[in-house]
C-alpha cells in the first residue's frame, strides 16, 4: 500500500510523473510565491503518443490526483518526446 500523500513539492511532483508516466523530462514550478499551493508542469512522456490533449490531461489527471487535490491550483502543458523537441527549436 502506498503511503498517502500529506503535501506536494517540485520534487513530489517530478518524482510522480516519472514514475507513474514514465516522464523523460518535467519542469514543474511552484508559481504561488511560495506558499505551495499553485504548481504549473511541462511534462514529456513517450505514453502520450497519439493522445489528444484532453486524453493528455486526463492522463496525468489521473496520475497526481492525489497531488492535486492538495493544491489550489494546478497546470499542466504535456507534450509527447517529437512536440518537446520541435518546441526546443
């Protein structure tokens, strides 16, 4: 049984999307001047692949829902391994 979630940080978060998206790259930064409670990720996960956005998001959704119930606010941008590099250029 896992341990249940009791607050979220940068590292919670990262630590969740690679392990349970398998994330090869996340940005996640806390945006609420340093309260904790507003959190926007990039994240880039080959299990994304031919998934719209709206599959994209109920995806990680799913993922950290324990994370963002925690939280006021929460963004995501996620973005398969090819529309992470095109962005890059």
């Amino acid at each position: 049984m896992s341990t249940p979630v009791t607050s979220v940080t940068i590292e919670s978060l990262t630590e969740a999307c690679n392990e349970r998206l398998g994330a090869t790259h996340v940005e996640a930064k806390d945006i609420s001047g340093g309260c904790g409670q507003n959190f926007e990720l990039k994240i880039v996960s080959a299990m994304f692949e031919g998934k719209t956005t709206l599959q994209k998001h109920r995806m990680v959704n799913e993922a950290l829902k324990d994370q963002i119930a925690l939280v006021h606010a929460f963004s995501q941008k996620s973005f398969t391994p090819a529309q992470w590099e095109a962005q890059q250029q």
